[in-house]
C-alpha cells in the first residue's frame, strides 16, 4: 500500500525559493513524519514564487488535481499583501482555495494552514516601513486564522518564528527575504503536531 498522499499549496515559501530541494519545509516536514514512525508520501508541491490566491486557483485547475490526499497544506497571501491587493478580496480568495482543500482531502480537519511569514523583519524591507507591513500581514493572517477556524481546519502559527528569525545570521537566503533551510527546519517543529495529529487521526479510521 502506498504511504498516505501529500499535497503542499503555496507560493515562495512552500517551494523554498533559493533553497534546494531537501530545504523546502514541505520535504522536511515529511522527513520528520516518517522519523516519528507517521506514515506520508513525499510531497507533491504546486506553489511557485511569486503566485497570489488567484494565481494558485488557476494553477491548481492546471494540475487536474484529484480528491484523495491524506494532508493538504495550504500558504498564501503574501503576494497579495505585496502587491497591495484589498484584505476584502484575499478572504473570498482564500476561502475558496480553503474549501477546494478541503475537498481534495476529503475532510476539512486533514488540512493544515500555515500563516503568512513576515518579510518585514528581513533586510529586503530596510528602508520600507516595517510596522506597516507587519500590520498588514497580521490583517491578512486575521483573516486566514478566522476562515480557517470558522471551517474547523488546523491553523499553525510561523509569523512568530519568523519575526523572532529576522535577519539573523543564517536564518535568509542569499537574496535576504526568503528562509533558509535552517528557518524552515524551525517552521517544520511547529508545524509537525498539527500535522501528526491530522494524519493520525487519517490512519485511525
């Protein structure tokens, strides 16, 4: 039989953008599943940098994707919150992309949320307002942590490892806004109970 079906949705930070392939924290995230003795396949992962909520939708038409994965991880807004898109628009955006994961999963409480990072800490933002932009990425998360509750999905929390990683020594990519291996190494721990607990309750029935 094979190992229960991984779906990672997203944009910069779900594809690693400057990292390799073993950085990205969907593939770590299955790497430390299986050293906890949880069961997943190696994730399928459509996220490119760059993509806004809509952009993802249409890209997930692209890919033709099928109901029956175990775990559906879903991240973004960023691009949203970026190119100044409205708040009221990224919530009707995100609940749609909220519900066809949910439909890919076959169960809402198999789909974990992961909130928007803030790249306002990192050094691509010196000389932008920083405040402005954390408040505006808290607005967006807002939004995603109520629509997701509201659907009795996972939310996890990674603005605060992101805000606490900043601009340190290693924590960036050479371009100074993407994570490296090593945050996301940081977002996978805290992303993992949630997780755990999603596919165990999967393997359960």
């Amino acid at each position: 039989m094979a190992d229960p079906a991984f779906l990672a949705l997203g944009d910069s930070y779900t594809i690693g953008e400057g990292v390799p392939d073993e950085g990205r924290w969907p593939v770590q995230l299955a790497v430390r599943l299986r050293e906890s003795g949880v069961a997943v396949g190696a994730p399928r992962i459509v996220a490119t940098t760059g993509w806004t909520t809509d952009e993802l939708s249409a890209a997930m038409d692209a890919a033709a994707l099928r109901p029956g994965y175990a775990l559906v991880t879903l991240l973004i807004g960023v691009n949203n919150q970026y190119r100044g898109r409205p708040a009221t628009e990224y919530r009707v955006q995100f609940l749609a992309l909220l519900h066809r994961a949910a439909a890919l999963s076959g169960d809402v409480r198999r789909v974990v949320v992961v909130s928007i990072p803030d790249w306002g800490v990192t050094a691509f933002a010196e000389g932008r307002d920083r405040a402005a932009i954390g408040r505006e990425i808290d607005t967006f998360n807002a939004i995603a942590r109520d629509e997701t509750l509201r659907m009795h999905a996972r939310w996890v929390d990674v603005t605060s490892a992101s805000r606490e990683a900043g601009a340190k020594p290693g924590m960036l990519v050479q371009d100074g806004l993407h994570p490296s291996a090593a945050q996301y190494a940081i977002w996978t721990e805290t992303v993992l109970p949630e997780v755990e607990a999603a596919l165990n309750a999967f393997q359960r029935r």
